[in-house]
C-alpha cells in the first residue's frame, strides 16, 4: 500500500465529487482519516462526513489550507475566485493545489495565490463513486514531476489516470467529464423504448442497466475498436441492423458532436467569465 509523500489533506469542498475522492483515497490508504481535514459552504454536510469517516473538520476554507500540505479545491467554478480570496496568502511553493474546477485553468489560480505555487488541474468524473473514474491531469508553471506524480497517484485511488496538455483540459471535460450523463440520458431513452416495446417496469430498468453494463465492459476488456464490436452484432437484414439504421436517418452521428461541442463551448466560457 503506497501513501501520499504529502501526508496532510485539506479538501475544500466536500460535493458529491469531493466526498468521492476523499472516501477513495482513505480507503485506498493514501492518508490516514486524523491526515485530513474538510471545509464546504454547507457546514451541516461536512460536519456529517467529518463525523463519518473520523477526520478533521475546519470552520473555515482558509484553516483548511493551513492545515494541509496539499490542497484540494473542490468547488464550483463559479465560486473558485471567492475561495481563493480567502486562501491565496497561504498557498505557497511549500502546499500542492490541486483543482477539479471545470473551465478554471492553472493560470487563473496562480494570479490568486502566492508565487511559486506549485497548481495541479484535474477533471475527474463522477463513476469515481464506484472506483471506476476517469481522471485527466496537468500541471501548472510550477508543478514539479513529483506533483504530478502525487496527483496521479490520488486519483489513481479513484480509476485511471491520464496525464494531458492543459490546451486538452476543456475537450476532456466535454467528452469525459460530461460523459457519464450522456450515457446516463441514453439508459432513461432505452427504457422508456422498452417500456413502449410492452417490457414489465418491474425488469426494465436493470434489463437496460445489465446491457450498458456488459457492453461497457466488453468495450473496456476488448482490444478491438467499437466499430468492429457494432459490426458484430449487426447482422444483414436483421434487428440491429435496422436499428443502427433509424439512428444514422436521424442523425446520431451530428446529435453527439453537437453535444460535446456545446459541452466544450460551456467548458471555455467558464474559463472566461469572471469568477466571484
């Protein structure tokens, strides 16, 4: 069992994401629960998780940061610029940052906190609940191989890691950030095509979520390209063929692209509106 060579946590936001990463990385050992302290603007929430998993709970995002070697930011976008007002003065070359803020690059935390802060940048994704996550990382101006490599290891806790180009960071958001929600919409179409087909509600629901389940996996375990694995199943004239073929009339193709453009387009301008 590998542990941080930071040994003190401090998460600043303890969302549905935060939490995730703070239940993987004590289980996975990375930091013992008397490593860690939490902060979020809901006091009542981080107070039950503190209580839950025995770690530490500050009163403020700023006590947080102090008591921490590294320092994960873990809130909205929209309220990054107001979080770090309140920790910059403490972040320094000696604490890691790491953010998974969408949109808000390394840049824009390092104008707001002390020189020579040593920033991280990562998007992870929500099956990280279930230590199936996607996680990509960068570093900032000053992050050193080592951050790099002890960010890689945190989320590592959570799923797979991939190290990225910032440039990277807004199109991996769109594609993998947002894409767990793609496939979640798909699932609630497949059901109610079922239901529509006179399947009972009673099998549905994990009829659908058995063969997203298994064809993900397959996907996953498979050395071969999705395209041959479709072609697999799609035998001429018969059922998935015509399927395949209502999708294509209606344009799946364009209906994805636009999706995750809009996603990437949403990403950039989160980056660019002022955050307070």
């Amino acid at each position: 069992m590998r542990s941080m060579p930071s040994r003190k946590l401090g998460v600043i936001g303890v969302g549905n994401m935060g939490s995730a990463i703070l239940r993987g990385v004590i289980k996975a050992g990375l930091f013992r629960p008397d490593e860690v302290t939490i902060c979020d603007l809901v006091a009542e929430k981080a107070a039950g998780l503190a209580s839950e998993l025995k770690i530490n709970l500050a009163r403020t995002a700023s006590d947080a940061a102090r008591a921490a070697s590294t320092v994960l930011l873990a809130v909205k976008p929209q309220t990054m610029g107001e979080c770090l007002s309140e920790v910059g003065d403490i972040i320094d070359g000696s604490r890691l940052v790491i953010s998974i803020a969408a949109g808000i690059s390394t840049e824009f935390i390092e104008k707001r906190v002390r020189p020579n802060a040593r920033v991280v940048r990562a998007m992870p994704n929500t099956p990280a609940l279930v230590g199936a996550g996607a996680t990509a990382i960068c570093g900032g101006t000053h992050a050193t191989p080592q951050d790099l490599a002890e960010a890689e290891l945190l989320f590592g806790a959570l799923g797979k890691v991939y190290r990225v180009d910032e440039s990277l960071m807004d199109a991996v958001t769109a594609v993998s950030g947002s894409g767990p929600a793609y496939l979640f919409l798909f699932a609630e179409c497949l059901e109610r095509a079922a239901l529509a087909c006179g399947l009972p509600a009673s099998e549905t629901g994990d009829l659908v979520t058995q063969t997203l389940f298994g064809a993900s996996k397959l996907l996953r375990e498979s050395d071969e390209h999705p395209s041959v694995l479709r072609a697999r199943v799609t035998s001429p004239g018969g059922t998935t063929e015509a399927a395949i073929a209502a999708f294509n009339e209606r344009g799946l193709d364009e209906i994805v692209r636009t999706a995750v453009t809009s996603a990437l387009e949403r990403a950039r301008e989160l980056g660019g509106v002022k955050k307070r």
